[in-house]
C-alpha cells in the first residue's frame, strides 16, 4: 500500500502536487502513540540523527574534559549554513582539541547562508571543510576520539570505535538489536536505518531520559537543552530548524534531515515525532513537522512559523498564487494524537 499524502501544493484553484509520507509520534515508554503510513520499514534519519551522534560526545566525558560549552554542543547537532558564527566556533573547537580542519573527513561546499558565499566569492575565499554543514558532528566525532586517545584518522569508517560507539547508543535508544543497516552519509560518515516508529521512541528518551541510566540521561537533556537555546547555531539565519525553535519558545527542539526526514522533541510531553517524506522533498517535511507542533500547541501565531504550516508559494512578483499546506489525512492524525495523549 501506499503512503499517505501528507502534504498538498497548490495553485489558483487546484492541487498541483502532492507529497506522500509517514509520520511517527511516541513517547519515551515506547508506546507509538499516532501514526500514519509506513512506520516499520527502515529509513535513515540522515542529520535528523545528529542529536543521539552527539550523546557520545557528552556521555563519554569528552565534553567535560575539553570544556566544551553549549555552543559547541550546538554545532555538534548541527547541520549549519556556513555563517561566520558557525565557522569562527567549529575552527576554535578544533584547535581547543589539537586539531585542524585537514582532520575533518567532510568534504567542502559553500555555505548555505547566500550572503556569507556571496562575500567569500567576492573576496576571492574558496569554501572549506569547515563551512561543511556537518563540521560540527565531525569535530565532535574527533573530540570523543582524543578523549578516548585512539586514532582520529579513520573516525568516519563504521567499524571504528566512535562509530559503533554511535550505532549501539542507537539501538539501545530505539529498542534493536542486532546490527544495524548502514549506509554512507554525503559528509562520509555512516548513517543508520531504522523504523521510524523506532527513531520516534528514541527521540521521546531524549525528550524525557527519567528511565535512563544517569550519565546518558544526564548527556540527553543538555544535548535538547542546547539545541533548544542556541537553535541560530543547528540551523542558521532564515531555516527551518531555527524559526521552528525560537517560535516554541523552549518547549521543542527540532532536526532537519535530507530526503524528507524530520525530527522533533518535546520534552515537557515526554514525545519523539518523525517524519519522513517518501520523495524526499524538504518542503514537505517542513511542513508536517511544523504542522505537527502547532497542532500539539507548542507554536504560537508567529507568522513565520506559522509559515511553515501553510506555506505560501509565490510566483517571480512575489504575488501569492498557491500554499503548500497539511492534508486530510494529517489533520486526522494530529486530532486523534491529542486525544490520545493527557496533554497538559
């Protein structure tokens, strides 16, 4: 069977397009609480996974020992646009633990942020590893590896320590066992598959760690703690992740992943929401998790988050001529989940 669609675009009087997906909410006992579509086949969360990547790093003691702060943690969940915030804070982590960029197995490309690129072309600056999207999960990866003192060269590689240190805090969080489906990430390090009802639960156990041991606890609520204050450093000027944050006013902490997929966290319900969108449209994503979170109450009327809900699309005048916008079957599910839940 099919997906459901979960989002419509729309122009003048018709549905243009339509985008099919699956959605997952639970919370941190493990019950599933709403779904839609296909929630057992695995996915990979892409850069949605960064936060639980980020446990290592804090469980370990590698934060405390290097004395990262929170904007470091930040950027270790981070997919950033490449601003000087995220670049001057990834290069001053880097050499805080003996090390430089030519250490990052990420590749380089130009910063998401277009004024920020617009002034490095215009200055005649190339683009670095640094202003990778993802140097602050690799930075962090380089950090455990030092604390652990074992070889930075090779972190990416699945079979090194601080990858199966990645992959088995995932399958403890989710509930698996067994090893894990993997396959390479665009910044070179490994990504996991998992149901996404199963990366709902271990998102809800960030949300809510009561039932964790200390120290994994302990390293999960400043890792949401984090996100939530800095989501300018996840994301950067002007994205998803960063309106979607300010607007919950620290009540969630969101994740945008490649090929559709998102992530939420609430921690105050104790809940994990994910989202992945079967042609792998961001936009579409955007617009469930953001629809998920208003419907939950946790977005107040700000106009651009509320943006993300039901998202105008313009033509070359910026004249409105359609919205992208939540469908039947994803108003459905949001109704039922507050029914089911004793939201406060």
């Amino acid at each position: 069977m099919d997906n459901p669609i979960l989002v419509e675009v729309t122009r003048g009087p018709l549905v243009e397009s339509v985008h099919r997906g699956a959605v997952a909410m639970a919370r941190a006992d493990g019950t599933v609480i709403a779904s839609l579509g296909d929630v057992e086949r695995p996915v990979y969360p892409r850069s949605s996974l960064k936060p639980i990547q980020a446990l290592p790093l804090v469980e370990s003691g590698a934060a405390e020992a290097f004395g990262l702060s929170d904007e470091e943690i930040a950027l270790a969940c981070a997919s950033h646009s490449g601003e000087a915030m995220h670049t001057s804070r990834v290069a001053g982590w880097l050499r805080k633990i003996g090390c430089s960029e030519a250490d990052l197995a990420c590749g380089p490309h130009p910063p998401r942020y277009e004024p920020t690129w617009i002034e490095m072309v215009r200055h005649g600056y190339r683009a670095s590893r640094v202003h990778n999207n993802c140097s602050g999960k690799h930075t962090g990866f380089l950090t455990v590896a030092r604390h652990w003192g074992i070889a930075t060269d090779g972190y990416e590689h699945h079979d090194h320590p601080v990858q199966r240190a990645v992959a088995k805090t995932l399958a403890e969080l989710a509930g698996l066992k067994g090893e894990l489906a993997w396959g390479i990430d665009g910044c070179a390090a490994p990504n996991f598959a998992l149901p996404l009802a199963a990366f709902a639960r271990a998102l809800a156990k960030l949300g809510d760690p009561s039932a964790l041991p200390e120290n994994r606890g302990a390293a999960a609520r400043r890792i949401v703690r984090t996100m939530i204050a800095h989501p300018e450093l996840v994301a950067g000027t002007g994205r998803s992740d960063t309106i979607l944050m300010q607007a919950a006013s620290g009540r969630a902490a969101t994740k945008a992943g490649a090929e559709g997929f998102y992530a939420a966290i609430v921690p105050e319900a104790g809940l994990g929401i994910a989202v992945k969108i079967d042609d792998g449209a961001g936009r579409a994503a955007e617009t469930v998790i953001a629809a998920m979170l208003d419907k939950l109450g946790v977005l107040p009327n700000l106009t651009p988050a509320r943006a993300l809900v039901r998202a105008p699309v313009l033509n070359t005048r910026n004249e409105v001529v359609g919205e992208r916008r939540p469908a039947a079957a994803l108003n459905a599910l949001e109704m039922e989940a507050l029914k089911a839940q004793e939201w406060p």
